[in-house]
C-alpha cells in the first residue's frame, strides 16, 4: 500500500506497473480512450510531438511487435492486448526547427495514457527491453523521428498465472523519499 505524506491524488497514488494481464482483448472505443488522454498532455508550443503506434493481439502486426521483445518482457506481455510503441517527431511542424523538449512531451503523454489505464482498471506497462532498431524497420519509423518505449495495455490478470520469478515482484513499487528529488536554489 503506498500512503502520501501531503494528500496527492488517489489516481497519481494508485497507478502502478502490474505484468498479470488476463489475455482478453480491449475494445477499440477504450484503447482509443487511452490515446486520447494521451493527447491531452502539454507539450511546448503545443507541437504534440507523440505518435502512437499499436498492435492488438489478434492482429497481422502482433507478431512483429511481440518478436521485439526481450525473452523476459515476452514472458508476460504475451498475455497483454495491445502493445504500443511510442515515438515522438524531434522537429516542430510550425518551422521545421529541432524540439528541445519532443521526449520530454512524450513522456507526459505516455503518464496521461497510464493514468488513464488505471483509472479504468486496465493494465500499462512500460518497457525499454526490446530491439530498437528492428521496430523502427518494422514500424517503417519516419525520418526525424525517435522510439522512446513500447507499453503493454491488458486487462488485469491473475498474479498466479505469472512465471514464477515474477511473482514475489507484482507488488507496487515506493518511491525515493522527497529530499532526495527536490532541489531549493541549487545543487549541493
Ligand atoms: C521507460 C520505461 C521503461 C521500462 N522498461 C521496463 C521493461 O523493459 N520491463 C519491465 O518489466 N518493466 C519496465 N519498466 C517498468 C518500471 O520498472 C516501473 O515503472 C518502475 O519500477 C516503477 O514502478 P511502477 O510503475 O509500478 O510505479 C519500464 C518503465 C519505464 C517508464
């Protein structure tokens, strides 16, 4: 159970990365549901530099998408319905000009979208253990593009169905505590 020393929201408090996920498929309405909170994140000048691209489990692109991955993130995403691998455009579209902060928008949209799983009871899970190179050639990734990370989205399983090892560590994460992470005037 994680607690708040200054009342944060439930929906920040309870979002969590769990790997059971039951292997039902989600409908498209609710998969879109998540893109589209994804969406709601700002992002500087509102370039909305993220791209979704998704592959659902019953798909010509499943294969592919799930072939990417580590043997250990394949242990378990193999019960995941959708998979999705997030990318953001590096230029602004207004000028052409590099985007200091593409990854750093992305990665709001992609907290947006996790939040929003949670809040429906669904399964997001990031992953940076799969082949870069390949899914930017299996994606057919734009020039001036980036992949940041693949996330699985499901619905909740049961923990018990989980291999073994993954077992003991279903559980949420803490977090640094607040000195640690908050900085007065400068670094020290
Ligand atoms: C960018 C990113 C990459 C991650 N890569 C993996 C991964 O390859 N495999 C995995 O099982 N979990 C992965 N995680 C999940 C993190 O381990 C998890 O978010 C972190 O331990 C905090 O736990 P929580 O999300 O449950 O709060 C990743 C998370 C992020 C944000």
């Amino acid at each position: 159970m994680r607690t708040s020393n200054y009342g944060i929201k439930d929906i920040i408090l309870n979002r969590w990365s769990p790997r059971a996920m039951s292997g039902e498929n989600i409908p498209d309405d609710e998969m879109m549901a998540l893109f589209e909170a994804a969406g709601w994140a700002p992002s500087s000048y509102n370039g909305q530099p993220w791209r979704f691209v998704y592959a659902k489990r019953d798909s010509g692109s499943w294969n592919g998408f799930f072939s990417l991955m580590s043997e250990f993130n394949q242990s378990w995403t193999k019960n995941a319905a959708v998979l999705v691998i997030v990318v953001s455009k590096k230029t602004f579209d207004r000028n052409s000009k590099p985007s200091r902060t593409h990854a750093f928008d992305s990665g709001a949209a992609w907290e947006n979208l996790a939040l929003e799983a949670s809040g429906r009871g669904l399964v997001a899970h990031a992953m940076e253990g799969f082949d870069y190179e390949r899914a930017a050639k299996i994606i057919n990734l734009p020039s001036e593009h980036e992949i940041h990370c693949m996330v699985a989205v499901g619905k909740p399983g049961k923990k018990d169905d989980l291999p073994e090892k993954l077992r003991e560590k279903e559980e949420m994460s803490g977090r640094r505590p607040l000195e640690e992470i908050v900085i007065e005037g400068k670094f020290r």
